[in-house]
C-alpha cells in the first residue's frame, strides 16, 4: 500500500494548529488548495464517525469518516465513497510541540491508498503516488500559510472556544 507523508512546523501551538486543521468553508478554503467544496455530513461539529462531503479542485467527489478524532493531537480519516480510481484511501494528520519550544507544532500528514483495477495498480499506485506527494506537499503548505492568517487563526480561536 503506498504511503506518502509531508511535515511542516508552524509557529503555533499544537491546540491552535490542530484547530486551524479543522477550519471548515470559506476560512479552509482560504489555506487549503486541495478544496472547492466540504461540509460535514449530518453533523455540527467534527468528531470520530462523523462523514465528510469533499470536493476536491478539479471536481473529483470524495465523501470520508473520521476513523479517529484527537483533539489536539490527530486525526484520522478513511474515504468510504469516492473516485473510481481509488479502492482504498485514508489519511492521519498529528500535531505535536516542537521539543524546547511549545510555541511551535510539528504537523506531519500521511496518506495512503491502493488502486482500482488491480491489474493497473502497480503503475496506477506509482503515479499516484507522485501526484499525491505533490498535493499533500501543497497542502500542507497551505496549512502553514493558513497558521499565520488572522482571518484562520481568527476561526481557529472560535473553534478552540466552542
């Protein structure tokens, strides 16, 4: 099963980046490129069960579970409907303080999947594991970016307080 997996550290504490992770709308849309669209399915608030509805930016249509939901150290997410391509995909985002510095979160996220139909899958999980790579590194960017915007660390806040 192929894995990728991105790190960044970001200038925040871990219960503000886990909270910037979970933005939702027009906020997560302001860090996160992967997105055109994504609500929570039949739920207020995030929380392990609860099914997610994404749109991802070229129109392909994911929905997903929260598997595991750690509030601030991870979370974990399994696609249960989704692109053809993929028979399976999961993901786990963790925070944790950066050593000698609790100011500073080391958010380090990994995927993982396999592809359909099997008889392609070797060369189908090698290019999607290059093109993977690449969106997650972009993500994960975003999201560092997102950790310096007031207008996301403005929603975090209200998040952290909910």
């Amino acid at each position: 099963m192929p894995v990728v997996e991105s790190r960044c550290v970001v200038p925040v504490p871990v219960e503000v980046a886990f909270a910037v992770s979970q933005t939702q709308g027009e906020v997560r849309k302001r860090w996160d490129p992967f997105i055109r669209r994504q609500h929570l399915i039949d739920a207020e608030r995030p929380a392990k069960g609860v099914r997610t509805f994404t749109v991802q930016r070229f129109g392909l249509r994911m929905e997903s579970e929260y598997v595991s939901y750690n509030p601030p150290s991870n979370v974990g997410m399994k696609m249960t409907r989704g692109s053809w391509f993929f028979e399976r995909m999961g993901g786990g985002w963790r925070f944790s303080a950066v050593e000698g510095d609790a100011s500073s979160t080391l958010a380090v996220w990994r995927y993982n999947f396999t592809c359909r139909p099997r008889w392609l899958a070797p060369i189908a999980e090698r290019l999607g594991a290059l093109l993977l790579q690449r969106d997650i590194d972009r993500r994960i960017a975003g999201f560092a970016r997102g950790c310096a915007d007031p207008v996301v660390l403005a929603e975090a806040e209200r998040i952290r307080a909910a």
